[in-house]
C-alpha cells in the first residue's frame, strides 16, 4: 500500500510506521491521520504481527497537530470537526489495538506529538528527545487527549504543571516524571527497542491482547474489588477461548519454549 505521509514496514512479526512529513517536524495533517488509520487497521487484522512501533523521520518523533492546516480548516467547522474526529480516532485506535504499541522519540515529541506517545503503550526516549504539551504558548488547550491522559499518567500536579506552563522535558526528566519508561543515549536508541522487541517476537498475540484489554478497561473502574473481579472474568474468558494457555503449560511441563 502506497502511502504519502508514512512509511510503513513489516519485518519478523513487527510493524514500524514512521511518520514521514520531515519538513513540517512530522507534523499531523488529516492526510497523515488517514493513512496512520490504514496503518492501524492493517495490524489488526494480521494475526503475524505482535508489535507496533512508531517513530519519525529525522529530527522529531512530532511537532503535533500541522497548526498551519488547523488555521486553514478552522474557517470550515465540517472540515474541522472531521480533523478533530479523526484525530481521537487514531489515538483511540492505537489503544485499542490487540499488541503492545512502542512509540520511539528521538527529536520532538511537542503538544499532539506528546498526545500521540501518550496514546501508545510503551515510550522510548532518547535522552536528548524533547517533549512538552506546548498548547498553552500559541493560545490552545490541548484536543488529543493530554487533558485526560496526562493526569492518568502523572498525577494531576504534573499534569497541569505542564499544560499550564508548556515546559519541557528532556528525555531523561521524562522517565523521572513517568512520560517514558527508558531512556538511553541517542546512538542506542534503536539497539534498546530492538531488545525490547525481542521481548515480544515470541509472545502470544491473544495473551498480549488480553492483557493490554484488561489493564485499560480496569483502569476505568474506581473500586478496586470491582477492577481485580474483571480482571478474574478477562481470565476466565482467556483461557476458555484461545488454545495458548494449554500450549504454553505443555511446553513448560516439557522444559521446551512454547510456539505461538
């Protein structure tokens, strides 16, 4: 499939998509959201893939949304709505998608760019990697999700210090403050995530699935006894419909690494 603002590649059970607007800092046009739907879909449907990663080409992971196409658009609130629609589509699907999502910031992860890692399950950073909500500098409040995912992530403190103030982080004060769960130099930044997706090569896709489903939808349940009993029904609904719980014992009881 052709694309014009990604790269797509699939490579041993892998999907990478790079954003791929270099000029405009991987900046988010509804072009770029179109074809980051096709992408999504794609690993959906292939039972192959265990992973998903993101990153982009050049200097920046993403700058946000192209603020010159918003302006553009706002003059036509049907052609703004559908950006914003397709926007929380993305990063909705993203979190849906049945295998871990690996966003890698190397540059500028900015106001979307931040919203579209937050979006993703995993975030590696490079230590000199940038990233901050910088909505509140040209005057905006954010509109991916940063209002609601941030607090999840950092506590409310955190949160609105940074949508507050639009300060960034360093790749390194990023994992300090739980934006990110490593950080290394910028040279080995694609040897960390080729370790860390080594990690997921041979896992089963329906555990992965079962897993991301069941952290993310208890996390809307505020009564913990609540949460942990849907954890149990995930459980039991796992391991009476996919076949890996009984492959993975039987190679274990056979002191052999299971297929999957």
């Amino acid at each position: 499939m052709g694309f014009t603002t990604v790269i797509e590649e699939k490579m041993d059970g892998v999907l990478t998509v790079t954003l791929n607007r270099p000029e405009a800092l991987n900046a988010m046009n509804a072009e770029m959201l179109k074809e980051m739907h096709q992408v999504v879909a794609s690993v959906r449907d292939d039972q192959k893939i265990k992973a998903m990663v993101i990153r982009g080409n050049e200097r920046a992971f993403s700058a946000g949304g192209d603020l010159k196409f918003v302006q553009e658009i706002l003059k036509n609130p049907k052609e703004f709505a559908n950006y914003r629609d397709q926007l929380y589509g993305v990063f909705f699907a993203l979190e849906e998608l049945p295998v871990p999502v690996i966003a890698v910031v190397r540059g500028f992860a900015l106001a979307g760019g931040l919203e579209l890692a937050m979006a993703c399950d995993l975030v590696v950073v490079a230590d000199d990697a940038v990233l901050g909500d910088q909505h509140i500098n040209v005057g905006l409040i954010p509109g991916g999700g940063n209002t609601q995912r941030l607090p999840r992530k950092l506590g409310i403190q955190k949160a609105l210090y940074l949508m507050f103030t639009g300060d960034r982080l360093s790749g390194k004060e990023a994992v300090e403050w739980g934006l990110a769960f490593k950080s290394v130099q910028p040279e080995d930044l694609d040897k960390e995530v080729e370790v860390l997706l080594a990690s997921l090569r041979n896992r089963s896709r329906p555990a992965l699935e079962a897993i991301k489903k069941a952290t993310y939808q208890g996390l809307q349940i505020s009564n913990l006894k609540d949460a942990i009993r849907h954890e149990t029904l995930s459980f039991t609904e796992y391991i009476t419909t996919s076949d890996h719980p009984n492959q993975g014992v039987q190679a274990f009881m056979e002191k052999r690494k299971p297929q999957f």
